[in-house]
C-alpha cells in the first residue's frame, strides 16, 4: 500500500468487497456519500429487455487475426446507470478465449478462477461521436465491460451463441468478416448475467504513469455456453491465411493487481459502510488492443 495510487483510482461506486479468503491484497474505501440507494442498475437498455430486441445494433463479424470481433451500429447500444459517469456508447465486443477445453482464456481471473473465454463490450464516452483522439484524451474515454463464458456440456446452447459461431466457417481469413443476418440482440448473448453484480476499477494506460483510461465492470455471473460450441472459435478461424495457425490463446497474460483497487457491492447492501478485505481479481491489459479494434 506504498502509493496513492488508491485514492487517484478510486471510483464513484461504494464498494466493499465480500470475498476475503483469497492470499492476495487489495484495498476498499468507504464513501459515505454513496447510499444504497445510489447503487443504479447498470446497463439498463440490457435490463430492459424490449429495447434491443432484434438484431439492428449487431452488424458485422469480423475476424481481425487477434480476434473476432462484432460492429454494433453506431448510437444503436448505449450504457449508462452503474455508476458510469455519463452515457456511453457501444463500439463493438470482441472475445479472448484459450484452446478449447485444454487451455482457459479469460483476461480476468477472480479468487484465482478463470473461465474458458471473456467476452468485451468496447464502448466509449458517447460525447466524443468516436473521435479517438478525443475518446483518448479522457481518462475516463472507455468504459469496458466483461462477461465471463463459461462451458456447459448441452450441445449447441444458448441459441443465440450457436448462430454467432454459426459465422466463423466465413470468416476463417484474417480479414474476413460477415454481415450479421440472425436475429439476435446483444442481450440474447447474455442470458443469465444480474447486472447488478459486478467488479469495478479504473484501468491503467501503462504503469510507470498509471494513467487511467478505461472504466472497467467485469460481471460476476457467468454466461454458460455449450462446450462444443466454444471449442469452435478454436478449432474455426486463424490468425492470417488459410495456412496460418489457428486462432488460439487469444488473451493477454494475467497481470498483478499491484495498486488498484477494485470495488464490487456488498452482498447484504446494509453492510456496505463497513471497510472489507478484497478477493483477489487478476487483471488483463487488453485495453489497447482493443480501442485498436475500434478504429
Ligand atoms: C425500459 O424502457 C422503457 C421504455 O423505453 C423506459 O420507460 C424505462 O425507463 C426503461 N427502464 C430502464 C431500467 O431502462
Ligand atoms: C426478432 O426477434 C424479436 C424478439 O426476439 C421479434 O420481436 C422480432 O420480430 C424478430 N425480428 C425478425 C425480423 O424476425
Ligand atoms: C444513444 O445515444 C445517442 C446520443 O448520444 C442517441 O442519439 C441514440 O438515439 C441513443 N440510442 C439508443 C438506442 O438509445
Ligand atoms: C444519458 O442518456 C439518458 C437516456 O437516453 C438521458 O436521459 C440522459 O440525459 C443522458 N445523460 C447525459 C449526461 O447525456
Ligand atoms: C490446442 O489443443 C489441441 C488439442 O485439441 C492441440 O492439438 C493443439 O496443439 C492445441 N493448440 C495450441 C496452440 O496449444
Ligand atoms: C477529433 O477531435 C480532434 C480534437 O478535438 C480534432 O482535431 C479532430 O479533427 C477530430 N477528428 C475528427 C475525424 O472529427
Ligand atoms: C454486407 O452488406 C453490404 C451492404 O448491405 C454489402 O454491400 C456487402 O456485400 C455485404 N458483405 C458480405 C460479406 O456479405
Ligand atoms: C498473411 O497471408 C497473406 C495472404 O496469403 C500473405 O501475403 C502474408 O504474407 C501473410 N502474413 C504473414 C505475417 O504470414
Ligand atoms: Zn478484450
């Protein structure tokens, strides 16, 4: 706890953290300011089921050789509520994954379990219109949302993710990329995820500065997807031509938590002005690649 680091990376969300049986440290501050009744839903078009039925927001898939990747139609997803500090606008969501059943491919990793993939939402400061420059020069440009995949044994479920990987087979290329035809909306991909229960820090640009760039919210519920249907994205698309390797492994090593702080609610709310010892949530640096994706 040798640096402020805590208190310039503090976010507007009370937090303390219920999970204390993990080695490593991090800290939670209380912010009398922040009541209950300040917890706001996050993502209230995703709570709110009618808005984004439909497939209009999602509109093209992409393999980019680090990834694949999803457009959303510009101004057609927002996010706000949670306390974000303003409206945001979705960019696009892109997946990390490992290889299949062998190897596990979050970015982040809670109490030290990691899920087979992660799923990002990119999204940026909806002010900014997506100037990068702009988006950039704020610290508070992005905020980023991460749902973590896990397997199931059922074949081929849930719906909506077997026609997303329904894609893969035209895309295979590096460069390859599809217009997305299935009716399914970004919710339809997120089945079972309260979104009300999160993790949140403030990211970091680099470490010597600690320049906060990206807001990020990593959800605790996991979404379940069939195994079978997982191992796909591994066993489908590569990372140039068809020669090339596949695509695999596609996640940036675990970084140490160092300085940050991480804030989550409290599970009995009434609890919440009462300081707590943290879980231990590894974090990923995929933040540059990913406003890469959004240029
Ligand atoms: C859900 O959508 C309705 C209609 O658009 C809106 O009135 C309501 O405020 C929304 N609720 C949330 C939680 O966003
Ligand atoms: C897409 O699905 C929604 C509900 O899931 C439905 O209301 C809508 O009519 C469907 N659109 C098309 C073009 O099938
Ligand atoms: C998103 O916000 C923009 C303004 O920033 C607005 O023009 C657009 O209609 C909003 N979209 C939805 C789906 O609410
Ligand atoms: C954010 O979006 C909501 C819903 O579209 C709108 O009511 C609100 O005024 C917006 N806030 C800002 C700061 O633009
Ligand atoms: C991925 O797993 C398969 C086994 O299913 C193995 O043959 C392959 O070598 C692995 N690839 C990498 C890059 O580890
Ligand atoms: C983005 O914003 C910068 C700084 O305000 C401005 O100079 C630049 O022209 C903008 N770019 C576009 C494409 O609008
Ligand atoms: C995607 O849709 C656009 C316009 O709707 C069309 O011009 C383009 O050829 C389509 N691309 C593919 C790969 O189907
Ligand atoms: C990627 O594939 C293209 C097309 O076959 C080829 O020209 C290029 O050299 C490949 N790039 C790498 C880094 O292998
Ligand atoms: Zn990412």
């Amino acid at each position: 706890m040798k640096t402020l680091l805590a208190a310039y990376c503090a976010v507007s969300l009370l937090s303390a953290c219920h999970n204390a049986d993990s080695p490593a440290a991090a800290w939670c501050y209380h912010e009398p300011t922040c009541s209950d009744s300040a917890w706001p839903k996050i993502v209230p078009s995703f709570c709110n089921g009618t808005r984004f039925d439909g497939n209009s927001a999602l509109t093209k898939i992409r393999n980019t050789g680090n990834t694949i990747r999803v457009d959303f139609a510009p101004g057609h997803m927002n996010v706000s509520g949670g306390a974000l500090p303003t409206n945001y606008t979705s960019l696009q969501f892109h997946l990390h994954w490992g290889n299949g059943s062998y190897s596990l491919g979050s970015e982040h990793s809670v109490n030290g379990k990691r899920y087979p993939m992660e799923l990002h939402i990119v999204t940026a400061k909806s002010i900014y219109h997506g100037n990068t420059t702009r988006i950039l020069a704020d610290s508070e440009g992005l905020a980023a949302l991460g749902f973590f995949i896990e397997a199931t044994t059922e074949k081929n479920q849930p719906e909506s993710w077997k026609a997303l990987t329904s894609y893969l087979t035209t895309i295979t290329q590096k460069g390859g990329y599809a217009n997305i035809t299935h009716n399914f909306s970004m919710a339809d991909l997120l089945p079972g995820v309260d979104m009300t229960k999160y993790y949140r820090y403030h990211g970091s640009l680099t470490t010597p500065t600690c320049n906060e760039a990206v807001i990020w919210t990593v959800f605790k519920d996991p979404v379940k997807v069939s195994q079978n249907l997982i191992d796909l994205f591994s066993m489908t698309v590569r990372i140039n031509d068809s020669t090339s390797m596949h695509m695999t492994n596609v996640y940036r090593s675990l970084q140490p938590i160092n300085t940050r702080v991480v804030k989550t609610q409290t599970e009995d709310q009434s609890a919440s002005e009462v300081l707590k010892p943290l879980f231990s949530l590894t974090l990923g640096t995929a933040f540059f690649q990913m406003l890469l994706y959004t240029t």
